[in-house]
C-alpha cells in the first residue's frame, strides 16, 4: 500500500514539476489530481492493505527487523520504477497531440513551438483529457500488480481480493464516465474519447504489466544466484 501510494503520487508531483519546468501548461487540473487521489489511489490502496498475500513462501522469509525502512528490499526502487513509468505515460499522452501537429505541419519539434501548440484550448483540452485518462488508468493497472512484486500476475488468484476487484472496476468505470457523460465532461473540462483512443491508452497503461514481469524476473534471478 505505501509504495503504490508513494509512487503514484511521486509521479503526479513529477509530471507536473516537469511540464512547468519545460514552460508548458499544465497536463492536469485540479479537479483532475482530486478525482485520481480520490479514485484511483485511495481505493486500491484500501484493496492492498486487506490483501490476503497469496505468497506461497510468505511464511519461510525472515521476520524483518523493527527497525527496518519501508524502503528496504527494494521498495525504494520500485518506488522509483513505477513512478518513472507513470510520469513517462503521462506526459507522452499530454503531449502526444502537439507532438503530432508538429509533425504534420512539418514543424520542428522543440520546446517553445509544443508550448505554442499547447496554447490552442481545442488541443490542451483534449491533450488534458488524454493525460488524465493515461494516468487514471496505469494507476489501477498497477494496483493489481502491487498484491505481489514477486510472483507473475498472471498467477494471482484475482477471486482472492474483491476488494481490489471493486476497486478496478470503479476506477475503470469512473475514468470513462468522466469522458462521456456531459454532466462529469463540464465539471473536469474534459472531451469525449473515441473508442481508437481509448484503445490506445489502455495499450500503453498496459506496459505497468510489463515492468511488472521484468521485476519479477529480476528479482527470481538475484534469488536464484544468492543460493
């Protein structure tokens, strides 16, 4: 639970920071950031800390000691890890529109022109929308894979947790409400999404599983060669 909600939020903090830093306008809003920490964290966080831990060999680790860190075996760089991926799919979907613009109109791609192009309301809005959406769904995506950084996802006893089940599916559903009904679109300034976008957005939050795999790997390998 403490490092989902570490990382996740370390890469609101970053996607921020950074678009401000480049001179860009900012990827979310307000209301948007409130409705994430709302939706997407706090509830999956609720989910991890009610989680059965389906390790198999949860009982043959050694107690850890009662003055270790949270940060200890490895938290601090799946901290890191995750909060890198999420700031990258972010700020790839917010600037994914002027970006493409750009390379439409033959433009360089530089700083101050996606700044310019980012001014146009009709391409931050959606460029928003995009990055919201992006983040909202990665977020949920990875709660499933906290249960255990150890064991493949594709091992897990999804059953196990319904709480987490619950906690997806208003996540998922909520994040396409806020894009389709025009009573929650007012309210978050954001536009409808076709079903080409949000394929693709779905596609790209999918890598969380990715990196999810690959730590795993590691981690069985680094076992493997410390016996």
């Amino acid at each position: 639970s403490i490092v989902f909600a570490l990382s996740t939020n370390v890469s609101e903090i970053a996607t921020m920071f950074l678009a401000i830093l480049a001179g860009f306008a900012t990827p979310l809003k307000a209301t948007h950031i409130l409705w994430i920490n709302l939706l997407t964290d706090s509830l999956p966080c609720f989910a991890l800390g009610v989680d059965p831990n389906s390790s198999s060999d949860v009982m043959n680790k050694r107690p850890r000691k009662s003055n270790e860190s949270v940060f200890a075996n490895g938290g601090l760089t799946l901290i890191l890890l995750y909060a890198a991926l999420i700031t990258v799919l972010t700020l790839g979907a917010f600037l994914f529109l002027p970006v493409k613009a750009l390379l439409d109109a033959g433009s360089a791609i530089t700083i101050a022109n996606i700044a310019a192009q980012l001014e146009v309301a009709e391409i931050l809005m959606r460029s928003q929308t995009y990055a919201f959406c992006m983040l909202g769904m990665v977020e949920i995506i990875q709660a499933i894979g906290m249960r255990d950084s150890e064991n493949s996802i594709f091992t897990f006893k999804m059953l196990d947790n319904k709480m987490m089940l619950l906690a997806f599916f208003v996540g998922l559903i909520g994040q396409i409400a806020v894009t389709e009904i025009p009573f929650l679109i007012n309210i978050f300034g954001t536009v409808s999404l076709s079903l080409t976008e949000w394929m693709w957005i779905v596609v790209a939050a999918l890598s969380n599983v990715v990196l999810h795999e690959i730590i795993v790997i590691c981690k069985k390998i680094k076992k493997r060669k410390s016996k």
